[in-house]
C-alpha cells in the first residue's frame, strides 16, 4: 500500500499527545484523530466525517464532544479512587469521503485514578496493513496484519495481552473468526472472500496485561477487486 493521505483503513487513532492526561481532580484529551490514514504515518481530521467521542465511568456519561467541533474533550471532578473508564469513537462518513468506512465504533476501556501532574493513560492503538490498489481494493486472497501499539507506558503491565479479529462480508450482518499468528508484535493472516462480497469489514478486539484494551469496528474498511 502507498503511502497516502485517508488510504484505507481510515479510522480513529489517537496519537501519544492526544491519549487521555489524568491529574488529580480530572481527565484531558486532545481528539483530533477521527481519520487516521492505513498505518501510524498519518493521523488527520477530516471534515467529511462526522461523530462523537464519549467519555463514561461504568454507565455515567461524563462528557462528549461532536469529532467536528473543538477537539477538546475535559472532564472534572472525578473520583480519587481507581474507577473503570471508557472513551467511545463513533464515525460516519459520507459519500464524497469515498466509499470505505462509512461507519466506525471504537472503545478503549482502561482503569485511572487520582495522579499528579499530567499522567498518560496507555491506550492501545491499532495499525493495519492491507495490499490495495489506487482504488483501495485488494484481491479476494490477500494478506491482513495488525500491529497494535500501546501509547502512554512501556510497562509490562500495561503492554498487549490478546488480540482478535472477526471479518465480515456483509457490511457486519454476520461476523467470522479469523485465525492470526503473531511474529514480532504483527499479527498477520490471509482472507478468502466469497465472490459475491465488495466489502471486507473488520472488528478487532485488543486486550491489555492490565485489564484494559480496545475494541474497533470499521464498517466497509475496504474493498475487493
């Protein structure tokens, strides 16, 4: 794959400044990433999609902001104790963003409690590697990887303890298992599409030594030939 500006797989990444920041009465994030281009190299806003990001402690909204308004995202008056948090990314693009993820869901849930200063909360971040071509299409035989990359801590407890990926054809109607093997931090598989599917849509599930991780949905990731 090229290196180029929104290429597939266009989704929400966040980059080592924009990962939530605890203090020690709240939580801060800079959310600019609602199109993250295939790989780490690029990481943009684009004005064509729209969402929101949400921040919750178990099933309490704390705060939410639209993707296409100020990329600020502050909440205050958070508990000291180490409580369960989740921050949800939900994207929708339209028809002159082009034809791949038209939807995305995305969910990295990790436990934060009272810090001083300005304390990163590691979030694991995901890449992916496709073979398309100009038109963001791949072969119905191609390889896929994932590498995923854990922001804000180099600890052992907090790096990658599991990753999963469930493929569909049918813009995400039904979702299958896709065996993976891991070789210095990538997964990589290989997919056989039906002949009948245009789209491959992708849902991949990375958890965390921690507890934590990120689940990511991205309806019509890209295309087949």
């Amino acid at each position: 794959m090229g290196d180029r500006w929104f290429g597939p797989i266009t989704r929400p990444r966040l980059t080592g400044a924009e990962i939530p920041f605890r203090g020690e009465y709240g939580m801060s994030l800079y959310v600019t990433g609602n199109a993250g281009d295939g790989g780490s190299a690029h990481n943009g806003h684009a004005n064509l999609v729209s969402g929101t990001y949400s921040l919750y402690q178990g099933d309490k909204l704390l705060g939410q902001r639209r993707s296409e308004d100020a990329p600020t995202l502050d909440v205050w008056d958070l508990e000291p104790q180490k409580l369960p948090y989740q921050l949800i990314a939900d994207t929708k693009s339209g028809a002159e963003f082009g034809p791949y993820s038209t939807t995305t869901h995305t969910e990295w849930n990790f436990t934060s409690g009272a810090a001083e200063g300005a304390q990163a909360v590691p979030l694991v971040q995901l890449d992916y590697g496709t073979d398309v071509d100009a038109a963001g299409r791949a072969t119905r035989k191609s390889n896929f990887s994932i590498t995923p990359e854990v922001l804000g801590s180099s600890a052992a407890q907090d790096a990658l303890s599991s990753l999963r990926l469930e493929i569909s054809y049918d813009d995400g109607a039904t979702w299958h298992r896709q065996d993976m093997k891991e070789t210095k931090g990538t997964w990589q598989t290989s997919l056989s599409a039906p002949h009948r599917a245009d789209y491959v849509s992708i849902r991949v599930t990375a958890k965390q030594r921690n507890g934590g991780g990120v689940t990511q949905t991205v309806t019509r990731a890209f295309g087949l030939k």
